[in-house]
C-alpha cells in the first residue's frame, strides 16, 4: 500500500513539474491591494504549495479528531 501511495506521489509531482515549466510566461497577480507580476510558473508552484499545506493540516485535525473519540472523549 505505501508503494501506491509513493507511484501516486511521484505521478503527482512529475504533473506539477510539466505544468509549471511550460508556463513561463509572466502574469499580474492582484492580493487585495498589491499587483504583482511573476511569471506564471511561480504563481502555479505557490498555489500548489497553498493546496498542500492546507491538505496537510486539515487531514491532522482529521486524525486528531479521530483519535480523540477512539480515546472515548
């Protein structure tokens, strides 16, 4: 099961690569009062950074949450 997970893993990251290095070009991006211009493939890498992050923080207060009632509290 690990190894499926690590082959997912891989194919996951081996996508975000190819898309981020086929978008080069630059965009402004607008945060509420700031514009800024960077080149695509950064702004994809942050947002895919952002979603991961998320992802793991959420999925550990899922597991905490789990634990918690599986502790009878």
């Amino acid at each position: 099961m690990a190894r499926w997970k690590l082959v997912a893993l891989a194919v996951v990251a081996i996508v975000a690569i190819i898309v981020v290095v086929q978008n080069t070009q630059a965009v402004e991006t607008r945060l509420l009062f700031v514009t800024v211009t960077m080149p695509r493939a950064v702004l994809l890498f942050v947002t895919l950074v952002i979603g991961f992050v998320i992802g793991v923080l959420a999925a550990e207060k899922i597991t905490r949450r789990r634990a918690v009632k599986a502790d009878g509290g």
